[in-house]
C-alpha cells in the first residue's frame, strides 16, 4: 500500500471530494487500522436513519441527528460540526453551504468521519442530500 496518509488511515469510509477543490480522493480500508483517537468498538451515537453530526472530533459534544434531506441543519448546528456518521442505509451527501452548495463530500451508508478537519470541513457542513445509489465512488 504505497503513500499512506493520516487521512488514508481513516477506517470504515470511502469519500471524495466532488468539488471545488478536487484531487482529493480517498479510499479507506476497513477496519484495518482503529483510528488515533479511541473511538470504542462499533458505532457512534447516533438514531436510526439519521445523518448525525456531532460538535467534537470522535464524536463528542453535542449531537444533530438530521434527516438525509436537510437543506439547512440548522443555526445551532450550522457550521459546528467536527466528526459526521451517516446511520442510514444510503449514502449521503455534505455539504458546505445552506440549499446544497458549495464543497461536497460523499460518506458511504454506515461510514464516519471522526475528523472532519482532515477533508478540509471542519465547522463547515450546513445542509445534507441523498448521495449516489450505488454509494460514493
Ligand atoms: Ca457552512
């Protein structure tokens, strides 16, 4: 496996950046390697069905459990968000800016990002879509 980033080590998650800034595409294998932080076994946090974003790196903080279709999170969570788990069965779509604009990131049915920092979107996320049916590619 050659030119492993700290990103790279990201488990569990398969995102690429759609735009603006491009060139950074990451496929992370899972569940090889735990993560720096001590993120316990098993999931975040976060209800059924619902895209959770979470005020802290590792998932910590407050918690925004948002539908798939969340043109605006919302003020107390616009722009907060540090780590994201998508707990529905589809992949879904971030966003950088309100109505779906903006800087994207693509996380897989299942997948978490516990440093959002990493991808450049650190208290940035402010609306959410459904993602591709065939997951992020
Ligand atoms: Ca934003």
């Amino acid at each position: 496996m050659a030119a492993r980033t700290a990103a790279n080590d990201r488990r569990d998650l398969a995102v690429i950046i759609l735009r603006p800034l491009a060139a950074l595409a990451l496929l992370l294998s899972p569940l090889l390697t735990a993560g720096p932080t001590a993120v316990a076994q098993g999931s975040p946090v976060c209800e059924p069905d619902r895209v959770c974003l979470y005020e802290n790196f590792g998932f910590g903080g407050q918690r925004w459990p948002l539908l798939p279709e969340t043109a605006d999170v919302g003020p107390a969570a616009n722009d907060k968000a540090s780590s994201v788990f998508n707990n529905t069965s589809g992949a879904v779509l971030l966003y950088g800016d309100t109505g779906f604009q903006g800087v994207v990131i693509c996380l897989n049915p299942r997948a978490e990002i516990d440093n959002l920092a990493l991808f450049g979107l650190n208290d940035t996320i402010s609306s959410i879509s459904s993602g591709p049916a065939g997951g992020c590619t």
